[in-house]
C-alpha cells in the first residue's frame, strides 16, 4: 500500500508495527508538497528540517513506549491563526507578518503530546473572515481538484491541503462555517466541535463566542481520533468544558443508522441552493432511508435572521477583539506617521484588509451607544430563538441534516466581487455556532463538473458521539 494512499490512522499503525518509519511519512509529505504546493498554495509556511528532525524523537518515542496513542508519527497541517512557539503566526495578515508567538496554543501542546508532527502553517482568509480563501494577504489557495476554483474558506489551507496530499490531516477553526464549508469544496472531512470541547488557548481570536478549532482529515476515522487528541478541559480557557465523554473513536465502531431519526429543515431545500447540490442531498437521504434511518422534514422559522444574527455577534466580537493591533503590542507599524492617533490610524490602514476593515466598521456601528439596542441587543435576542428550535427540534430528531454551502466551490475572483452575496452562501452553517451545536461535513458527491460536495450532519451540544456514527455509517455505504 503505498503511503499517499493511507489514512492518517493506518500510516499511524504501520509505524507502530514498525513496517513504516516516521520520516517516510514525513518526507512522502514533503515529495507531494513538492510537486503541488508550487500550485495549489495551501502553506504560508513549512517546517522542512524541523519536521524531520521531530520525526527522529518521535521514532524513538515510540519505540520506547512515549507515544502510543493510534496517531502517533502522523504529519500534520495547521491553520495560521494557532500559535506555535518560536514559528510565524500571520492569520494571512498583513498586520501580524512577523508576529511570533511566545507560547503554544493548547492544541498544539496536545499533538506534541500524541507524537504527532506539526509540518507547516496553512493559507486562510484573513483573521478568518471570508468564505473563499481569497482574503489572505499571502495570496489564494487554490482547489486542487480544479485550480481555478477557490476551496473554500476560511480554512481553505487546511482542505486544500488534506485534498492535495499535501498532509495527512489537518487542522482548521470554526466561526461560522470555516472548517465545514471548505471541507464540502474540497472533497474531505471536517468537524467543528460543541462549543468549549477544544481549548482556544492560542487561537488568534476572530469571535470569541463562536470560535472552534477542528478536525480536518481523509475520513470520519481520522478526524475522530484528531478530535479526541485535541478535545479537553483546559483552565487556560475560560469557557473550556470538562466534559467525560471524549472516547469520540468508540462512538464511530458500531456503523448503524438503523432507528436513528434524521430531521430536515425544508427551507433550506427552498430558493437559493443549486439544483446540482440539492440531486446530491436527496440522493443522500435515500441511502440514509435504505440502511435503516428514519428522515423527517420539519420546518425552520428563524432562517432569515441566521445570517443578519451572525454577522452582526460576529463584527461585533471581531471589531472589539482586533482592537488590540494597534501597531504597539503586535506585529506590523506604520513606517511614517504623525503622533499617535496617526500611528494608529495608518497602522491599520495599511495592515489590515478590505474585508476585515469592513467587519471592523459594522462591528464598531453595532456596539456603538446609539445603535446598540437596535442592532447588537436584537441580534443575542433573535440567536436565543435560533437557539431554542434547535432545542425544539432536537426533542425530536438524533441529526439535522443540512446542505454544508448551497452550492460546489466559486470560481477564483468571482466571490469578492459582491461581499453580500458572498455572506449568504453561509446560510447552512452559521446557525451551528450560534447555538454551540457540533457538526461534521462528509463528502456525499460531485456536481457535472467534477467539484466535491458535502452533507453536514448536526448534532445536540455535546452530540459529537450521534454526528460521528451517522457520519461513519453513511461512510461506509
Ligand atoms: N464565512 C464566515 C465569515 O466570514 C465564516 C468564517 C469562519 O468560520 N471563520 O465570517
């Protein structure tokens, strides 16, 4: 079996049983990266020699018996807004270009911990904000299933990545759809968790009440066992759970939907969702029905108010949290200025982007004293309806099932062109984080022209274990 074609648990395995060496993973990664990075563009950076070097105690590590979880000696990617000590974290920033961090984020310490081997920070859309990739500083990566289209976003590095073979697994956030909409785009899995299951410690903030770090991977396995490496109550997070319930691998053993009731919101079926994807979807639901399941339509009220509500929490939380480059405590400052007003004001004018200068202006309007109760107070009031039909909902059903975008991934330089329009592409997954939910989108088929498209599954808070077995079994057919 050749390495390119493994998944991140059987190269795991085959080192264990000592039939492959860790370097070989390592550097089958590098020869791909090699070959297609010059293209696809997923990386900001590599860590060559460091990786290799890693790869020497890991081998060790697990000859002596340090490491012996099912992912060790497994390469791995990770988004550019996850501090690493002593390595560049840019968020695809202009403003944070030579910012190096002091301090690993809480996931990272945890991959060290499961021998895993950090090779590189992936492209994103700038501080997150973007549905494309195509808000990076950096320049766009491109979908390595057709190089003229965008994978997604704002986790696009990390897709593309995984879809390229550029990494065995990877890591993404999860604001609003950024691991899930990407993951659709580019034909892989991807997993935001219940809020608080995975420690934010170290992850360059976008939204602080909406941000997940996740799981990336080839298959619903992968992502299970990544999950449960970087799942845990952490006290450097304030809003980290101490949940009990981590053995995410367990839950994906036993591959049965029979009895398992699934419910469909039919206004997202409605306008809007291209036809090709909506074929994909029902076909879906079919096969869901065949094994065992059984699928329900029900009707949402709330879906005008998803995308109103989470842009404006969104900016809000963006504008007040990004308050912070200001050209003193962080990264990039103005070359020339005037006093300090003028130094920070021309810092970020010229450090950040035109998208997250956008959210910084809605978000300043919406908490601003004269509109507050109009905008900001009404978007938490109209989140806690959201909230409470999911609640109503999951009285009834295991999963909601929903489209992951309504439609396969843009051509490169057509989204920017209309941020609106763009904004409502995420209609299928802003609710999830507006009420906490977990949800994992798997690969479910392809529109004519080839590009990947995929099925989210959404689960109760602290659902993980149900959205992994539908996942798994829906998988497996
Ligand atoms: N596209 C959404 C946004 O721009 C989601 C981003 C995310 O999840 N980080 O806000």
């Amino acid at each position: 079996m050749e390495l390119q074609t493994m998944t991140a648990l059987e190269l795991s395995k085959k080192i264990r049983q000592r039939q492959v060496k860790v370097a070989d993973g390592v550097k089958e990664v590098f020869d791909q990266i090699e070959k297609k990075e010059g293209k696809v563009h997923a990386y900001l950076d590599l860590y060559k020699k460091d990786a290799l070097a890693r790869a020497k105690e890991v081998e060790k590590g697990i000859m002596d018996g340090t490491y012996t979880g099912p992912l060790a000696g497994v390469p791995i990617a990770v988004k550019d807004n996850i501090c690493i000590k002593g390595k560049k974290t840019t968020c695809a920033s202009k403003i944070l270009e030579n910012f190096v961090p002091q301090y690993n984020a809480e996931v990272i310490d945890r991959l060290e911990k499961a021998g895993m081997i950090v090779i590189g920070k992936t492209n994103m859309d700038e501080f997150a904000m973007g549905s494309t990739t195509e808000t990076s500083a950096y320049g766009v990566t491109r979908n390595p299933w057709d190089l003229e289209h965008v994978p997604g976003g704002s986790s696009g590095g990390s897709c593309a990545a995984v879809a390229a073979g550029e990494a065995f697994m990877a890591l993404g956030s999860d604001t609003g759809g950024s691991i899930r909409q990407p993951s659709s785009f580019c034909g892989v899995t991807g997993i935001k968790p219940t809020y608080g299951t995975v420690s934010r410690y170290g992850l360059v903030a976008y939204a602080s009440s909406l941000d997940q770090i996740g799981p990336v991977g080839k298959d619903v396995a992968d992502c299970a066992a990544l999950l449960e490496v970087i799942a845990g109550h952490d006290p450097k997070d304030s809003t980290s759970l101490d949940r009990k319930d981590l053995d995410f691998s367990k839950s994906i053993e036993e591959k049965k939907l029979l009895g398992m009731k699934f419910g469909v919101p039919k206004e997202f079926l409605a306008k809007g969702l291209d036809p090709e994807v909506k074929d994909a979807f029902m076909e879906t639901l079919k096969v869901l029905t065949s094994q065992g399941a059984i699928v329900e339509f029900f009707s949402v009220e709330t879906m005008e108010y998803m995308i109103p509500a989470y842009y404006i929490i969104a900016s809000a939380e963006a504008s007040s949290n990004l308050e912070r480059f200001d050209g003193v405590k962080y990264g990039y400052r103005a070359a020339e200025y005037e006093g300090l007003h003028d130094m920070y004001k021309k810092t970020r004018t010229e450090g950040f982007g035109e998208e997250v200068k956008r959210r910084i202006m809605l978000g300043s309007f919406v908490l601003s004293s004269g509109y507050y109760d109009a905008y900001y107070l009404k978007a938490l009031r109209t989140k806690a309806l959201i909230k409470q039909e999911f609640d109503r909902a999951f009285d009834k059903y295991d999963v909601i099932l929903a489209p992951a975008a309504p439609y396969t991934a843009p051509k490169i330089g057509e989204s920017l062109k209309d941020p609106l329009a763009m904004y409502l592409g995420d209609i299928y997954t802003v609710a999830v984080n507006l009420c906490g939910l977990p949800g994992i989108t798997v690969p479910c088929g392809q529109d004519k022209a080839g590009m990947p498209i995929g099925i989210q599954m959404i689960g109760n808070c602290f659902g993980e274990h149900k959205i992994l077995r539908a996942a798994a079994a829906y998988e497996a057919e």
